[in-house]
C-alpha cells in the first residue's frame, strides 16, 4: 500500500522525513531546530513511499492527492517543455516525456517489430536491377556489360534490441513512477532489469541505430529509449520530479491567466479589483518580461533599462496595466521593485504629457501584485500615496489550484 506524505512548500519536516528520501542531498536549508524546509515543489518517491510538495497556499485535501498530484505533474509538464526546470532536476529528474513517448508508441503500433529494408552492393542476395543499373560501374567484357557490384535488397531486423527496450522501459517506468498516478501503460517483465554495465552498452547500441534511416516516429522512439536510460544511470534509490524554481512557474501561470482572463479594472473601488471573464477572450494582450528604456534624468539625458513582467496597454481608455507576479507565503513591507517601477512610468507619462501639452498623450497607470491564495479571489492596498506622487499599487490574491488547472488547459 501507498504511504503519501503530503505538504506545501516552506512548510517544516521532521529529521526521519529528510532522511527516509535524502533531502539533504538537494542542497537544501536546515534550520536551527533540526529541522528542514522543504523549498521545492515536485515529487520524490522511493519504493512505495510518496513525498509529494505542492506550491505555497495550495489547498491540501486528503481524499484529492491523486487528483491533485496529477494536477501538478501535468503543470510541471508543460514548464519543463517550455523552459525547462532548472540545473539541479535536469541531473536526475524522472523523465516523463521520455516514458510516455513509449507508452504512445506501443499503445498505436504495439511493441516494435518493423523490419528495416536497405540496399546494399553485393553478390549474394536478391538483386535490385534499377539501383544496380544506375548506381554499379559497369563493365564490357566480350561484347557483355557486366554490374560491378550488384545492389541488393537486403532486410535488417533491429526488433529483437529495440523491443526488449521497450519493455524495460515501460516495466520500469510503469512501476517507478506511473502506477502511483495512473499514467502510461501498466506493463510487467518476467526477468530482471539491465544491469548497470548492460543500460550503457544499450545505450551505445542505440545511439548507433539512430545513425540508420527510420521512420521519425521510430527515431522519436529510440531517442527516447536513450533519454530514459540516461536517466536509469544518474538516478539513485529514490525518483525525482521537482522544480526549486516554482516563483518562475507562477509567474508564467500569471501571464497565461491574464491573458485569457483579465477584462479590466474596477478602479472605483478600494482596494481595486480585477474583471475576470471566464470565457477565455483574450481582452488585453499582455506581454511579458518587456524590456525597455526609461529616462530618468532629462537634464542629463540618463536612462534605465527595466523589465516588466506583465504589462498592457488600453489605448482607447488611456490605461496602462502593469502587473507583478509574486510567488510569497505572505508579503511584509513594500515591494521596492513595483513602488520604483511606477515611479518611472508616471514620471514618464508626466514628461510625454508636458512635451505634447496634450491630455490624451498621457495614461493613467493601474499598479498590481498578484499573489497565490488557498482562498477565492480578493484583493487589498498593498500602498496609497495617490495624494503624495500618485502611486497605488493593490495586491490581488488568486485561487492557485484554479490558475494552476487554467494554465493546463
């Protein structure tokens, strides 16, 4: 039976948690009290074992881990297809694209069993006359001409190596990893896996029939043998699927979130609150990581170069939206990078409008944090100095397992 142990990033673990799956080995910080803090989010299992860390804030529910932590996988998914997930999972994490490649595979055409058909010069065999007759030297001897050599339709059989792959892969990944999700193909073998020295040697072998011509569904599938065997030689007792990098995996579900969502501001109210539409119209295109130059020195011509992780631009209402994901547990004081960014976009809204003395020149900026919350949205003052400089920023808190099911989508 199954033992999952389930908790949200940061949270603390005792010492026989951190040793039963080997933490310590991800580099992570131990506390004063003996304690670790748990600072990715992913999966590591080691035999029936299960220590599963979902993103701060997601609502943990006792009878939802399997549905929940196909959630995550399929999250963590589509981030590592995207941009990767980072130096210390590309070492040893399970590789999961690579498993369910030969889960599809074998699923469409079953184990592979294709016969590859060369030509190839020779004596002995059945000849291929228009291959010989444009591609052999040819030879007058007493009046005859004379193919020299003749080309041959030969059949390569590689079904033996590639299927016994096949089977490992699926045997091993099935039970290391996708029974305890119900994903792949649940698949067994009757002997036992390849030894250490034989997983390299089959590597070396496979390498070799990629340099063959196949069909690309079989090239996909042999590099995916390799991949999975790679991984087979770096992975220790336990199975890695993790990121320490989920700020970057929020931000990203952000910026999905705001362009098939957002639909405006409702700057009436106070805290302001976002219009969501649940209609997946994009409203507002939203760009992310936007690098540009601010000036802010006009005397003395200096610039900054900036980035904003999330800006719009309502031209027909003069509004710019200028949003900040924040992957945070709770927020304590000023988020000094949003405060100074809005300093440099009303200064430079108040330039453009002096130069142009034209009131349509310049846009109102609407300023926010979005934060993840276990709870439905809502949204507070995060700072107001509208009397002093003008500058407002709110802080917007949305419902992470609903971003997180969106972004999947």
């Amino acid at each position: 039976m199954t033992n999952i142990q389930a908790y949200t990033e940061g949270q603390k673990v005792s010492s026989q948690i951190e040793q039963e799956f080997s933490i310590r080995y991800l580099n992570l910080p131990i506390t004063k009290n003996n304690q670790l803090s748990l600072n990715f989010v992913g999966i590591i299992i080691k035999n029936d074992r299960l220590l599963i860390l979902f993103p701060k804030h997601f609502p943990l529910q006792k009878n939802a881990l399997l549905e929940d932590s196909q959630l995550l996988i399929q999250v963590l998914r589509k981030i590592k297809k995207s941009r990767g997930l980072g130096e210390i999972e590309e070492v040893n994490t399970f590789p999961l694209e690579s498993y369910l490649y030969v889960c599809e595979f074998f699923r469409k055409f079953g184990l592979y069993m294709e016969q590859e058909r060369i030509i190839k010069p020779g004596y002995n065999g059945k000849i291929n006359w228009k291959h010989t007759i444009s591609k052999s030297n040819k030879v007058l001897n007493n009046g005859n001409i004379i193919f020299i050599p003749f080309m041959l339709n030969k059949k390569i059989d590689h079904s033996v190596l590639i299927t016994t792959c096949m089977e490992e892969v699926l045997a091993h990944g099935y039970k290391n990893f996708g029974r305890f999700f119900n994903m792949g193909v649940k698949y067994s073998i009757n002997r036992n896996y390849f030894s250490d020295y034989q997983v390299k040697s089959v590597i070396k072998q496979l390498k070799l029939l990629k340099t063959q011509h196949f069909k690309d569904s079989t090239l996909k599938l042999i590099q995916s043998l390799i991949r999975y065997f790679k991984w087979v030689t770096s992975s220790g007792v336990e199975v890695h699927f993790l990121t320490s990098n989920f700020d970057n995996v929020w931000e990203e579900m952000i910026h999905h979130y705001l362009n098939n969502h957002f639909k405006g501001m409702n700057i009436s109210t106070k805290p302001h609150q976002i219009i969501f539409d649940s209609s997946n119209s994009q409203a507002y295109n939203f760009i992310h990581k936007q690098k540009t130059s601010v000036k802010q020195d006009a005397t003395k011509g200096r610039t900054y170069l900036v980035e904003y992780d999330h800006i719009a631009y309502d031209e027909v209402n003069n509004y710019i939206y200028l949003m900040d994901a924040k992957y945070y547990e709770d927020i304590n004081g000023l988020n000094y990078k949003q405060f100074v960014y809005s300093h440099l976009i009303l200064e430079e809204q108040t330039r453009y409008f002096t130069q142009s003395n034209n009131e349509n020149n310049k846009k109102n900026l609407v300023n926010g944090l979005i934060l993840p919350t276990e709870k439905s949205y809502f949204s507070k003052i995060h700072i107001n100095r509208e009397s002093l400089d003008g500058i407002y920023i709110t802080e917007h808190y949305l419902n992470i397992r609903e971003v997180m099911m969106d972004f999947i989508l």
